[in-house]
C-alpha cells in the first residue's frame, strides 16, 4: 500500500466513524409520538454513544470484514479516530467554532505513525510501519544523538512531506534576563516596531500577487469544474499559493533572527490576534502573518538561540509619552504621531509604544528603568513558556521537527 491509499483509508475511517456519531444525534432528535415524513434513524434507545473507545474497538472488528483495513497501520488508524475525538470534543466546548464536517479529498492531507520502527533511518530513505522503505529527498542530515518518535506524512501542493520529530533526554536550562532589551510593537502601517526608533514594513506578499492569482481565479471559473483543465488550474493555484507562504515564514524567520542580533531580551506584547484577524486591519494582519510571528516564530528563535522572550500587559501602551511617562490619552487610528503636551516629545506612535513595551518588560524582570518615566503604567501579564509553545516539550527534553520530501511510493 502507497501513501495515496493509506491517505484514502484513513479518510474513510474518518467519515465513516462521524457518519456513525452523527446518526447517533439524529436518532435522538425523534419524538416519542411520531416520527419524519421522509425518514427517521432507528438506532435501540440502550445505545451507548460512539466514542473513542467505542469506535476503536469497533474498528479492531471491523477489520475481519474488512481485509483492507489490515494494510494499514492499527496506531495511524486510531489516531484517526483520537482527531475525530477532539474535533468532537472542540465543538462541545465552543459551539461557535462549527459542527464537525466529513472530509472529501482535499480536506484530509495528513496522518501519523506515533510509534516506529527499529532502525527507521537511513541516507535518502525511512521505513514505515506496514509500507515498508520510501526514498525520500532528504534536504538536510538526521541529527546525532536524538530519537525518532514520531512521523507524519502531510501532502501539499508541491508533494508529500514527511515530518520526523526527533527527542533528546539532554536538559536544556531556561534563558535567563540579559543587559540589552528590545522592546517590539505590533502596528499596522508598519510591520513591527523596536524601542530602537526602527519600523520594520512589510513586503505584503500576497497583496502584491493579488494581481496574478485574480488571473488564474478567471481562468478557473470557466472550466468546468471536475475536468482534467480544472484540475491542473486548480493545483497551479494552489502552488501558488503555497509558493507566497514559503516566502512570508522565510522572511518571517529572517526577521527574527535579526531581532535576536541585536538584543538578549525580547518584550512584545500580549495580545489577542484572532480579534485583529476580524477587525478593521483584518487584512493587513493576515497577509503580515504577525499573528504567528509574535506567538510561534519568534519565541522559538529565542529560546533556541538563548535569548529571553517575555510577554507584557498591552493597555495604554499607545496612550503613555516614553520620554516623561504623561498619560496623553486614547488616540485615533488615523493618529500616527505621538505628541506629548506635558514635555513636547514627538515621534511616531509605534516606537513611542514599542519603548513602553521595553520599560514593562525591564519591570518584570527586575531592572532598573530611568525615573523619568516612572510614572507610566508598567503592568506585566505572566510570562508564556515559549519552550512548550515552541518545541511541545517539557525541561527534560527537546524536539525538533524535520521535513523531508517523499519521493517514492507514491
């Protein structure tokens, strides 16, 4: 069996166990004295629930039935199953986020093999439980000294990918505050901006491709949707696509690594980026990617580089002077200039906030800030563990992810 059929078993079982939860619902929805016109579930009142349990051991006796189901791997078909648990379990806890749906072809590109092999590396190669070995494109050598835990095949537009998550027993001790901090502010006219008077704009990659993807989107409305031309449009889009998101996280992690050159600690703010994705800077905030950089990215470029990252209260970051600490008052979007009436400081209202951010990530940790802006509102909010945000790990251990390109046995 080939990655392509393992991907549409497991896709099966998917649908096949929401199917069997969803008729479960429904067949509770009838009332007691009449039934619908059209059809009614008729499933015994005495019925547990399919659940994870449930359904895992179902799936074990199924696969007497069913002698396709032995191809596959027993622990990448359960962890089907655990992704259909928590799809589950999500909506229960926040209806707002949608009923789970079924997956068709291009919404089910993923899945894992949590427990490997003995000896599953090698040059160019990997062997996968009940497939055997693959030829891969491999980008970069396996690290010494780390165990393979866990792999993940993820199709894309470009090919399949394998994801390896290495483990190390090493400790790795937490960054400790250093001498040079670096205050950032999230904006919207720029990217970012430093407590060092610089703004960082961004290259707004996909607005600038908007011009081509609006080009191929028309050529796409007049095929005929299923066809061979449709088809091979489609995948170029999606190439496309895929190609503009390669670009921004390069240049994202550029950007954090040269932020890290200049300061051992890293203050940015605390905020909510999922209420700025549906705001007014919807779509500058999406096309940046500053959600991911400040949340993801660049705690996991300090925290493998050794520089410390803090997260601080964001409340009248905008509204305090950096030179006098004079509460000025809430400013206008359209206001892009911060102008202090007490002592007449004026400089742009993204650095003036990105200097706030320094003075209450200097507070937190225990540094001395000049008494001339004392009187600002230094509130911290606790620090977030940008190991486990980054690595999924605790003290004891570190993962790392690698991706390679699979090549063979598709």
């Amino acid at each position: 069996m080939n990655c392509v059929d393992l991907k549409q078993t497991c896709r099966s079982v998917y649908n096949y166990a929401h199917a069997e939860r969803k008729a479960w619902l429904e067949s509770r929805k009838s009332f007691v004295n009449r039934c619908s016109i059209v059809s009614e579930y008729i499933i015994p009142a005495d019925t547990p629930f399919p659940n994870y349990n449930n359904q895992a051991k179902a799936l074990t006796e199924a696969k007497n039935k069913l002698p396709h189901l032995k191809l596959v791997n027993a622990q990448t078909l359960q962890q089907v199953l655990k992704r259909l648990d928590k799809a589950w379990s999500d909506f229960l806890k926040m209806p707002e986020r949608g009923f789970p749906r079924f997956r068709p072809k291009n919404r089910f590109r993923s899945f894992v093999f949590p427990q490997l092999l003995k000896n599953c590396l090698d040059n160019g190669r990997v062997k996968l439980p009940s497939i055997g070995w693959i030829r891969i494109k491999q980008s970069r050598p396996f690290p010494v000294g780390f165990i393979p835990k866990q792999f993940q095949i993820v199709r894309k537009a470009s090919g399949y990918y394998l994801m390896i998550i290495f483990q190390s027993q090493e400790s790795v001790p937490d960054p400790i505050p250093g001498k040079i901090s670096l205050g950032i502010d999230a904006g919207i006219e720029s990217f970012i901006a430093t407590s060092s008077s610089e703004l960082i704009k961004s290259p707004k990659f996909l607005t600038r491709a908007l011009k081509k993807l609006k080009i191929l989107q028309r050529r796409l409305k007049k095929k005929i949707k299923g066809s061979s031309n449709w088809l091979k449009l489609q995948n170029k889009i999606a190439r496309f696509h895929e190609k503009i998101a390669n670009t921004r996280r390069d240049w994202l992690f550029k950007i954090a690594h040269y932020l890290c050159d200049q300061a051992d600690n890293i203050f940015v703010e605390d905020i909510n980026f999922k209420s700025w994705s549906k705001g007014c800077a919807r779509k500058q905030s999406l096309d940046s990617g500053i959600g991911g950089f400040i949340n993801d990215i660049l705690p996991f470029i300090c925290w493998k580089r050794g520089k410390y990252y803090l997260k601080v209260d964001k409340n009248y970051t905008s509204q305090i002077c950096s030179n006098c600490g004079q509460h000025t008052g809430k400013k206008a979007l359209s206001q892009r200039l911060h102008v202090c009436p007490k002592c007449h400081h004026t400089e742009s209202r993204d650095t003036n906030a990105a200097k706030i951010i320094r003075d209450r990530g200097l507070v937190a940790v225990g540094h001395t800030v000049p008494e001339k802006r004392d009187n600002a509102v230094l509130g911290v909010s606790p620090m977030s563990d940008c190991r486990k945000k980054a690595c999924g790990d605790d003290a004891t251990g570190v993962k790392q992810l690698t991706l390679f390109n699979l090549v063979g046995n598709l």
